[in-house]
C-alpha cells in the first residue's frame, strides 16, 4: 500500500496551491479519502473528506469556502484545492485513507508553507 503526496511548497499569502495523493495497493474506489494537517507544535487536525464516490465531502471550518477536495477514482488520486492560503494554513499536509477498522493508511506528508 503507498499514498504518495505531491504540489506541496512555499507559497504568498493569498495564493493557490493543488495537492494530489496517488494511490497503490488497495481498492481506491471503496475508501473514504481525507487530507490532514499538523502544524509545528500542533495535533493533526481534520482538513477535508471525501466519500467513496465522491458524492459528499466535509471540511473543517477553518478551510470552508477555500479548500476544495476532490477524487477521480479511474487515477486513483485525491486532490486538495487550496486558495486564498493564509500563513496559519502553513503545515504538512497528509493524505489518508480510510476502509473501516485496520484498514487505515497515511501518506509521507507534504509540506506547505504561507508566507510572504
């Protein structure tokens, strides 16, 4: 099983920035998806989930409105869209995948940094 997690980097205050998380070595289209972060200092925190299928999504409340997740199952990928990045959104970002109990997996991380 890999998740591997890409588009991270140095970004202004402001801007935009597209992660994507391919998968490998699991049935990508039966796992919920979801995007985590963790600040230095911080606990992971929830960013966004996707559903199997893509038909319903949530997001934490302080991305509303700015991160868009998504997921196109024939590339066994999900996408985070992420604008109007601020500097508290700087993080490693981490992919993860969710099948029900023991069947959980994370990827290496990616890291997004905000500033100007």
């Amino acid at each position: 099983v890999q998740l591997v997690e890409s588009g991270g980097g140095l970004v202004q205050p402001g801007g935009s920035l597209r992660l994507s998380c391919v998968a490998s070595g699991f049935t990508f289209s039966d796992y919920f998806m979801s995007w985590y972060r963790q600040a230095p200092g911080k606990e992971r925190e929830l960013v966004a989930v996707i559903s199997s299928g893509g038909g319903s999504t949530n997001y934490a409340e302080s991305v509303k409105g700015r991160f868009t997740i998504s997921r196109d199952n024939a590339k066994e990928t999900v996408y985070l869209q992420m604008n109007s990045l601020k500097p508290e959104d700087t993080a490693v970002y981490y992919c993860n995948a969710d099948g029900g109990p023991s069947f959980e997996y994370w990827g290496q991380g990616t890291q997004v940094t905000v500033s100007s």
